[in-house]
C-alpha cells in the first residue's frame, strides 16, 4: 500500500491517529552489513514503513507496506488501548482485539496512542 493510498483514505473521514515507523531490519540487512557491494545494493532497496491509523470509522494496519488490517467499527462503541501487548480492543459483539506488536512502539508513542484515543472518547 502506498502512501497516497493511505492520504486517500485519511482524506475521506476524519483522522484520530496516523503513526509512521520505519519497518525493522530483515535478517538479510543485517547479515550483510559487513560486505561493502552488498550494502550499496541493500542501500537502493525501497524502504518499507509501518502504519497505524486510527479514525472515528476504521482502524488501518500497514506492516512493511502491505495492509494487514482494516478494521471498520462504530467508534460509539467505545474503543480501549492496551500498552502491555500492544493492542486495540473493539467493544463490538465480538469484543475484537487487534495487536499491533510489530510496530516496537516507544514510551512516547505509547503516551500518544493513549492521549489521542482517551480525547475522542470524551
């Protein structure tokens, strides 16, 4: 998914959350780091994010640049945030958690998923 896909998709309802992280190293990065040739080949690969995009009608995972969720749901609902594992958890039917574990969010990241959710709940 590209990155204009995902403005189109903020353009069309109304933005709670949008955080961007540069994906984690894959096993080959890191194991070549010593070879200079294949470095600079490693060096013009394109490089992959991870989003997470929260608005008031769907939840929007991007791991390394292809969608792994979107989640629609009825923000009235009520929605809850939990640091530990890291994940949202849906008060639908179903009660549906969605985990995000691969975004390694920071302490700060953290405090900002947690400010922005807990303001639109107000």
């Amino acid at each position: 998914m590209k990155v204009s896909e995902i403005k189109e998709i903020l353009e069309r309802e109304q933005e709670i959350l949008f955080l961007k992280k540069k994906s984690e190293s894959s096993f080959l990065d890191v194991f070549f780091t010593n070879n200079l040739i294949l470095d600079v080949l490693l060096f013009f690969r394109k490089t992959k994010y991870d989003f997470l995009v929260i608005s008031k009608k769907r939840i929007v995972l991007i791991h390394k640049n292809k969608l792994v969720k979107d989640f629609i749901y009825d923000f009235n609902l009520g929605i809850k945030f939990n640091a530990l594992i890291p994940e949202i958890i849906v008060f639908d039917e179903k009660k549906t958690k969605i985990s995000f574990s691969f975004m390694r969010l920071t302490y700060e990241e953290i405090k900002l998923i947690k400010n922005k959710i807990k303001k639109f709940e107000k």
